[in-house]
C-alpha cells in the first residue's frame, strides 16, 4: 500500500482489505499507525460514532503534535477550532452559527457566476486545442468561486491561489511551504474579517461575523479557522471531483456519450445523477479526516481501544459489493447511490452542495463546448498527487479541436 502503483489504482488492495481484514491497524508512510475501516457497514457505522472524536488532543501518541496529520500548519497559525476538528457540544454550535451563513439559497444563488467563472477558464485555452486541465481549469475554478464567495477582493484573488497552490502541490509539513501558505492564508482572513466587522458586505465572510444565536457569535478566531476550512476543503475536493471525473468519462467513451447526448438534448437529470456516480466510483477524498476513540468500542468485529486513531476508507467503502451492485462498473445513471464521498452523520460536509454545483457546471460546460474532448497522454503517465486523506491527479493533459470563444462568454 501507499506505493505510486497503489496511487494509481488503489481499488484491488481496498478489495482484498474489505474481504479479509475490513478494520486492520496498518503503518502509514508517516509512521503515525491507525486503524483503517473499509467495508461500507463498518465505514457508516464509524462516521456516526460518537465514541470516535474529531478532536487530535484524544490522540494517545503526539503524532498530530508533530504535524503528522491534520492539515499541515494549522495548529501554528490557531485554525485548529474549525468543523473537522472538534465534538459536540461546540461542533453543534459552531455548525449551527455557520449554517445561518452558508445556506442552500446563497449556494443556489451563486450558480451563474459559478458558469461565468467556468467559460471564462475555458476560454483562456479553448483556441489552443490543448489544455492541462488540473492547473488552467479544475484548479482555479473552485479558488476564484469559494474567494468570490467569502468576499475576497479581486485583487486579491490571486495571492490565495498561489498559497492554495503550494498547499496541494508540496508535503512539506509547518516549516515547509505548506506550513508558510498557511500561515498567510490564516493572517489574510484575520485582516479580512477585521474589515469586514467594521463594513460588512453581501458575502460570506461579512455573515459569518454577523451570525449569532441566543446572542452567541463566532469569535473572530472562529471566523477566520472556518473561513480558512471553508475554502481549504472546499477547493481541494472540487479539483479532485472534476479532474477524477473528466478522467473517469474519458475512460469510458460509452458512458460520456450518453451525458453528451442527455445535455444535447436538453436533459440534466443524467449530469445529476452522473455526478453522484463519479463521486462513489473514483472521489476527491479517498479517507475521511482522523477521528480518536474516547472509550473503548468495537467497529465491525474489531476492539479500537481509546487514543487509537480511526481512518475510514470512503474509497473502499464506496465500491462494496455488499452496498453497491456492480460497485466497480461507472453507470452514470445509478440511482441507488448513498454514496460516503462527502462523509455521513453530523460531520457530513458542509461544502458538499457548492462542489456539487461546480462539479455540474464543469462537466457540463466542458462536454458542451469541447464535444471531441481527448486524454493527450497514456493513462499509466498520468501522477497521482501525494497525502493521505485526498485523491487527486497532478496534472490532467487534453486535446481537443480548437475552438473560438464566443462573444457571449461561451454559451
């Protein structure tokens, strides 16, 4: 496990680990052990436990300490009170304050600039006939789309895509580049939600600061952590939903075919279902984050004693014949999908509906306005990125026939 031929196809050694040893204790590449769960019933069971804690202080070793999980940085530049890493009771009202902010309706919203923001990238390379589209489309979508958002300055978009791109690109852990993008993303949003207190805006950051409940608001140490959460998990797993799945549909010509035809035809029931297929058969995030035993419980037939850590393998538990039927078959048109892609119980992802809305758009746009879209490499030359928790390709090369951006932006 975890060699670059693993990266590249994880699913057989996910197999035989939910056939012979669903929940084994396994060394990661950092040293660090824990437990990895990989059957669906085990994995929807470990989700919702509440015995296993989201909180890295229940770690019995001081792995975390060492930024050996968790996101790189964090703990330096105090972003650790976000959603992925704390317990009920204050999980429950951070979660609460952040959905007054962050609802369905300001997602809903947001779907036109979300199609503006998406023909503009491929505009940027449409003439050219060739594109790398992890780098000039999968990866700055979902940056200017969650900036845009949360009220970040055009101008100031940039700067957020550099550090967004030295997170994802590099394994340096806090004293390393990761650990530095951190450390100006977190004192970035700490001046913006400054700002934002003393003049508040039509965005999300200015109703993060206004949100209250019973009088309680987000301290501005709180603010800031979720915001960073907000776009930190929110961007990476866009990239990875929308490189994996153009991917995936390159692979099965037949498949694409059908969501060609289906948008042609004016039909957008197959693009919702599709996108739900593509995040169970191949997803942005292969692991859930880590979660602690508090207590001693059992998880499918296996004692976890406290301080051990748990990883739950969305990956794995997504392709359980047990669940799914033909779980290794890509059938866009799947409808029995409780998929874990985006987790499962109270820390199902907050951001899932935005990524869903721009992994639509993407797919859409791409197969609309670049029908004879082509791989312009060998599958077994493209690189999977590095990490444990995230699953992603470093560069994703096309071709296509050029094509003149029309002077409405593409429609």
């Amino acid at each position: 496990m975890f060699s670059r031929e693993f990266a590249a196809d994880p699913y057989p050694a996910y197999a035989w680990l939910r056939e012979h040893a669903p929940v084994r204790w396994t060394r990661l590449p950092s040293g660090v052990e824990a437990w990895l769960v990989t059957r669906y019933a085990e994995a929807r069971q470990a989700l919702a436990e509440p015995l296993l804690s989201k909180n890295p202080a229940h770690h019995a070793e001081s792995a975390h300490a060492k930024g050996k999980t968790g996101i790189p940085g964090e703990r330096k530049a105090e972003l650790m009170t976000h959603l992925l890493n704390i317990d009920p009771p204050d999980h429950t009202r951070l979660r609460r304050l952040v959905s007054k902010a962050f609802t369905p309706r300001r997602v809903a919203a947001f779907e036109p600039r979300v199609r503006e923001l998406t023909d503009a990238l491929v505009d940027g390379f449409a003439e050219r006939g060739e594109a790398d589209l992890i780098h000039e489309f999968a990866f700055p979508l979902p940056i200017y789309a969650i900036c845009d958002l949360l009220g970040v300055p055009r101008e100031d978009q940039d700067d957020f895509r550099d550090w967004a791109g030295m997170m994802i690109r590099h394994g340096g852990g806090p004293r390393g580049g990761v650990g530095r993008a951190v450390r100006k993303m977190r004192g970035y949003l700490a001046e913006l939600i400054h700002r934002k207190r003393l003049d508040p805006g039509d965005d999300l950051i200015s109703d993060l600061v206004r949100a209250s409940d019973d009088g309680e608001h987000l301290t501005e140490n709180e603010a800031a952590a979720m915001a960073f959460i907000l776009l930190f998990a929110g961007f990476e797993t866009t990239v990875n939903l929308v490189g994996n799945g153009v991917l995936a549909l390159l692979g099965h010509p037949e498949e694409r075919a059908r969501l060609q035809a289906s948008l042609a035809a004016g039909d957008r029931g197959l693009l919702a279902t599709g996108v739900e297929e593509l995040l169970r058969w191949d997803g942005p995030v292969e692991l859930a984050t880590w979660r602690y035993a508090t207590a001693p419980l059992r998880v499918g037939e296996q004692d976890i004693a406290p301080g051990d850590p748990v990883l739950v393998v969305l990956a794995a538990a997504d392709r359980d014949p047990e669940r799914f039927t033909a779980p290794d078959t890509l059938d866009l048109a799947r409808r029995d999908n409780q998929h874990l892609g985006y987790g499962h119980g109270i820390h199902y992802c907050l951001g899932a509906p935005l990524a869903r809305l721009e992994g639509r758009t993407a797919l859409e746009r791409l197969l609309t306005r670049l029908p004879d879209l082509a791989l312009d490499a060998e599958p077994e030359e493209l690189r999977w990125r590095g990490g444990l928790i995230m699953r992603g390709l470093r560069t994703l090369p096309v071709r296509f026939t050029p094509v003149t951006p029309a002077p409405d932006g593409g429609a």
